[in-house]
C-alpha cells in the first residue's frame, strides 16, 4: 500500500519542503537588497558561534519544544489546537500566581509547584474548546482562535488591574522572590568545568522540556492511551467501533495539549523575565504549528525542529541588529515552512510517489 | 447623551464594521463553496499595504486599489493551490498566508520606504477621500446645530468614502448571486455536496477556485480600505485582528449575506464604543472595561458556536478537499 519506503517518508519529503522554504527565504533577502549567503553566516555567527548565541538559541528552543509538542499531541488525534498562544499565557498567569503568592522554600520545589498550576492553567484553558468540540460539535479551531483573543484580554486586565504593584507604570507583576530563581545553563554546567556564558537566559527549563518529550513519546506510542489517541486521529468511526469514546479522547487529548503549551511558561516567565510581562509568548503558540508540522509530530522531530526555530529567532535577531533585515524576516521564514511542510505538502509528495512508483516497476 | 453623539457613534460603527463586512462577505463566499479560510486576516493586511504602497508611489488611489486586490489575490491563489490543488489542509494553509502577510508587508515597507514597516501616508488623490452628498453640512459645529433628521442625513448617510458605499452594494449583490443565479446555486451545492456537482459536469475545481478569487478580491477592497480610507497610510499588522472578528461574524451571521451586514454591524459598534469609554460611562453610570468590549464579538461567537442560542451550521463539505473518484 505504501508507495514510499519509510525513509523517503520521514526524511525526504520533509527535507525537501524545507529546502523550498529555504530557497524562497533566500530569494526573499535577496529581493530586499541583501545578500542571503552572508545572511546565513550572520545567523549561524550569532545563533551557535558563541555560548551566548547558543544560549539564546537554546532558550528559545525550550519554548518551541512545549508549544510543539502541544500541537503534536493535538495532532495525533486530529484535532488542530491554534490556542497554544492563548494556553501559553494563561501558563504564565499560573506560573506568576505559584511564585508570588507561595513561599517556596526552594528552586526546586518552586518549579515544580510552578510545573503543576502552569500546566494547570493551560489545561482549563484548552480543556473549554475541547469540552465544546466533544459535546456540542463547536469547530475548535475556530474555538482556540477565540480563546487567543480572549486569552490576551484576561492577561492584560490581571496585569492592569490585579496584579500590577502599587505605583508601578508598566503592566507587570512584581518580581518573583529570589528563592523561585531557576539555574540557567552557566549554574549547571559549571561544576562540569564547562563554562557557559553567564547572560543569557537558557536554563534548567531545558531539562524539562527534554523530558516532556521523552515522555509525550512513551505516551503516544508505549501506553494505552497513546494507542487510542492515534486510532482515533487515524479514522473516527473505526476507533468509535472499537469502543473508544471520542468524547474521552478529545479531552484528554487536549487537555494533555493546554498543558503542555501552558508549561512552556516556566521558561519565558520564570526562567527568564522573572515577572509576568504583556505578550510574554512573544507568538511562541504559533512557531509550535511550524514545530510540529516540520517535526512530523514526533518528539525527537519536535526537539530538533524546536532547536532549528531556536537558531532562526536568535540569528533574525542578529541580522536585525547588524543588517537592516527586520526581524519579521522570521515570520517570513515560519510561514513558508507551514505553508511547504504543512499545507502543500502533497505538492512534493505527489512527484515523489510517481517516482518511486515507477523505479518500483522497473525493479520487478 | 445626546441625540448627536448618538449620530457620532453610529456614523463611527459604519465606518469600523465596513472592513468587517468585506472580509465577512470574502470568507462566505469561500466557506459556502466548503474552502475554510483562516487568512482573511492576511490577505486583508497584504492588500493594505499594496494599496497604501503603490497609491503612494503613482499618486493615485485607483491603481492602489488595484494592487491591493492583486496581491490579496495572489494569496488566495497560493490558498487555492494548498486546498484545491493539492488537496492539503486548509486550516494550515490559512495560518501560513497570515505569517506570510504578516511578514512580508513589513519586509517589503522596510525595503522600500525605510520608515520602521510603515509608508508614507497619503493624502489628496492617493487616498479614498468623503464624498459630501449634496446640502450636507461639514464642519461639526454646523451639525452639532442643525435638525435630528440633518445630523442623519450630515454626519450618518454622507461623508463617508466611496468604498463604503461599495461594500453596502456589495451585500444585495452578494445575496442576488448567490440565491437567484445558476452560479450561486453551484457555489452553494459544491460547499454540501461536492459530488453531485461533479456527477452534474460541472467542474469542483473550477467552482472552488473562482470561489477562492472572489473571496480574494473582496479581501483586497477591505484591505484598501483600511489603508486608503479609514487610515491615511499602511502601519504594521493594522488589521489588528479584524480578519477574525469577520469570521466570528460570519458564523454569528450562519453564513448568510443579510444576516453578515448586521453581524458586522453589531461588531463594528462593540469597537466604536470601544473608542468611547465616556459614552458607556454616562449611560450605564458605570465604567466598563475597555478590552470587554473589544472581547465581546469572540465571546459571543463561543456562545453562538457552543449552540446556546440557535446553532451555526456550517456548509457540509466545509474543509474537505475533494477526491474524484476513479
């Protein structure tokens, strides 16, 4: 049944895609005036010269890992959660709630304190359009686009009004207390001899995320659960027959989905501004579409595509600050790797089957 | 309040639902013949920023318009390639041509002007200026003065550029082809029941793409009018969301024309009052928070969508693509 080996189908057509992506990125720069191979080295000088560079890049891959892994897991049952920007924010409302409010004793014990009511936070917040999805048929892409909106509302009325300190200006939360204050890479490395750049903000969140997909993968493809989530992505009315209620998938599915965009809180709020700021996910939610759509919806595809996203917003940082390439020039480069790997993918995947269809002939 | 800042909100609701509108009319038009469309929000912010660009380049607004709806159209071919052609996903074909527009705009701004994603703004004949109906008053004093039924006629019904006129026309147009022509009648069918427009010989593809370019045309219009109209000048990301008000709209309107206008409307409002805070203060004698209006067309489209209050339906063949069988 299968046209294509295995290989063609987890590494060619994506490599493929990408490299479209990268070539009309080029043409891009070179259609604004500049020089797309200078361009690259640029980013690659910036993004992974320096343990400052990889700093940043790693810090960034951390979000993408979370906001990836939550589009995949959303993914394998088919649904499609656009809210992870919105799920992601509320993360952040919980990770400001676990820090400002609950003396911890220790980092440690603040993380995970932290961990819990991120994640929590994102669930409830994925949990309501799954909920009218499983139950009243309600489309939840439409729904999780709503709840972006609404999201950003709450966050900027908490921040406004609630929990903004008294005098301040700019809507924020207080400072975190020092003793919620996460090791970053330089801490953890040290004692190895290994000395990573003090400043940048790459810290022990990456472990987490490192775990977090380890463990989506023992989900979706070592439990029960995984199993059933999958049957049902792969064809409703037969995982229905097979006695799996797709009102229980659904939500599990995305609650699991909210939890995970919500933990990447931990990272950008308490890893790294160490207070709760408007636009905190920086749109984060969305690069975990191209994340996930790039990685194929596996966890490793997922970290090593979260940590190519982590080299491009560090290198169009760079070029922003050293070429007059704006900074959207990523938004560019993120649209086009949905747009190829996600939305035509069909369009590489067609002449390639022929392909292999015909040399397949040949051989018999 | 008085009977003249009610006038003023009403003639500043025109004025912010008419973007709404066209885009709202765009996505019907793509949804009724089942191609789900997340990039109104795109192709809106793509349009206002050729139509700003070239109105400012040539000096005049006509050709801006052109262009506006050139490069909208342009992404709803790449849209058409994604979802007819290719048969890919929708959705994400919708969410890419939003990052695209988002990008691009500010890349192309940046490269050509060099103002920080922002053109130069336009004034004289590179914009959409009011058209003054005859015997209408202009200066607000003048108004403030004059008969209820001339502070209609002054501030509500004239004064407002020519696209908004166009796009009122565009709604009995809209529900005359769609409801009384052949066209229409195929438009509808092939958003429920692709195949039996096939099995009838008439082309899906062809439907679907014509369908698509509609939507791309009327998506540019909208875009020209934000940047040409109600603006003097394109700045970065000024469709701020409307894309998606207008889609909440339309599953608010169930997909229908008639119903779109007043949909629109009712958003336009919700943003006019937004402006006003002082209004809703002295009328309801309490403040409301400003975001809770700019929130509400997406809470209600929750409700609407959860089917609390009647339910929303949309075209069966909604987001397939369709496979001819062999």
């Amino acid at each position: 049944m299968d046209v294509m080996p295995k290989w063609a189908e987890v590494v060619l057509v994506p490599l493929i895609s990408l490299l479209l992506a990268a070539i009309l990125s080029g043409l891009v720069i070179l259609a604004i005036g500049e020089d797309p191979i200078a361009a690259l080295k640029l980013m690659i000088d910036g993004a992974l010269g320096s343990t400052y560079g990889w700093g940043y890049t790693l810090y960034y891959a951390t979000n993408f890992m979370f906001t990836g892994l939550a589009v995949s897991v959303a993914f394998h049952a088919r649904l499609f959660n656009i809210g992870g920007e919105g799920q992601a924010m509320l993360g952040g409302l919980g990770v400001a709630l676990a820090c400002l409010f609950i003396p911890w004793p220790h980092w440690s014990l603040g993380l995970l304190g932290a961990i819990v009511l991120a994640g929590a936070f994102g669930a409830v917040w994925a949990a309501v359009p799954a909920y009218l999805q499983a139950k009243r048929g309600s489309h939840i892409v439409i729904t999780t686009i709503m709840f972006n909106f609404i999201a950003a509302a709450v966050l900027n009325y908490m921040l406004v009004n609630v929990l903004r300190p008294k005098g301040a200006m700019d809507p924020a939360t207080a400072r975190f207390p020092e003793a919620v204050h996460l090791p970053s890479l330089h801490d953890i490395l040290a004692p190895i001899g290994i000395n990573f750049s003090k400043a940048a903000p790459a810290n022990v969140s990456l472990l987490v995320a490192i775990i977090a997909c380890v463990l989506v993968w023992l989900l979706i493809w070592r439990t029960k659960l995984g199993y059933e989530i999958r049957a049902y992505g792969h064809s409703e009315s037969a995982a229905k027959y097979a006695g799996i209620s797709p009102v229980k998938i659904t939500m599990i599915a995305m609650i699991i989905s909210g939890a995970l965009a919500g933990m990447m809180a931990i990272n950008n709020v308490m890893g790294e501004a160490e207070r709760l700021v408007l636009n905190a996910t920086e749109g984060a939610g969305f690069i975990g579409i191209a994340v996930a759509l790039m990685g194929r919806s596996h966890p490793l595809g997922v970290f090593i595509a979260a940590i190519l996203f982590g080299f491009l917003y560090q290198g169009g940082a760079e070029l922003a600050l050293w070429t007059s390439i704006p900074r959207e020039l990523i938004v560019v480069i993120q649209a086009l790797v949905i747009l190829f790997t996600g939305a035509l993918d069909n369009m590489v995947r067609m002449p390639l089957e022929r392909i292999f269809l015909a040399l397949r002939k040949e051989g018999n | 309040m008085d009977f003249f800042t009610l006038i003023q909100i009403l003639d500043a609701t025109v004025r912010l639902a008419i973007p709404l509108l066209l885009a709202c009319l765009a996505g019907l038009f793509s949804e009724r013949a089942g191609i789900f469309d997340i990039g109104l929000e795109g192709k809106m912010l793509a349009a206002a920023f050729f139509s700003a660009a070239i109105a400012s380049m040539t000096g005049s607004v006509w050709i801006g318009l052109l262009a506006g709806i050139a490069a909208s159209l342009f992404l709803s071919g790449v849209h058409g390639l994604a979802s007819i052609t290719f048969r890919g996903n929708q959705l994400i074909s919708g969410v890419a041509i939003n990052f695209l527009a988002a990008g691009m705009t500010v890349l192309i701004a940046q490269s050509w002007f060099s103002q920080g994603g922002r053109t130069p703004s336009l004034s004289g004949a590179e914009r959409f200026n009011p058209i003054n109906f005859p015997g209408a008053l202009t200066t607000t004093n003048e108004v403030k003065a004059a008969s209820p039924l001339m502070q209609v006629y002054s501030e509500l019904l004239s004064g407002h550029s020519l696209l908004v006129y166009v796009a009122l026309l565009t709604v009995p147009m809209t529900w005359w082809l769609l409801y009384r022509t052949r066209f229409g009648l195929r438009l509808r069918a092939v958003g429920e029941n692709p195949a039996a427009v096939d099995t009838a010989g008439v082309s899906v593809v062809g439907l679907r793409y014509a369908a698509v370019a509609i939507c791309g045309i009327l998506c540019g219009i909208a875009g020209a009018y934000l940047s040409t109209a109600l603006q003097a000048g394109f700045v970065k990301d000024m469709s701020a969301g409307r894309g998606f008000i207008a889609l909440a709209a339309l599953i608010f309107a169930k997909w229908r024309p008639w119903h779109a206008l007043y949909a629109t409307f009712l958003f336009g409002l919700f943003q006019a009052l937004e402006l006003r805070p002082d209004v809703i203060e002295a009328v309801i004698g309490m403040k409301v928070q400003g975001q809770f209006l700019g929130t509400l067309p997406y809470i209600m489209t929750v409700v609407i969508l959860a089917g609390f209050v009647g339910k929303a339906i949309p075209p069966r063949a909604g987001g397939e693509p369709y496979v001819k069988e062999r």
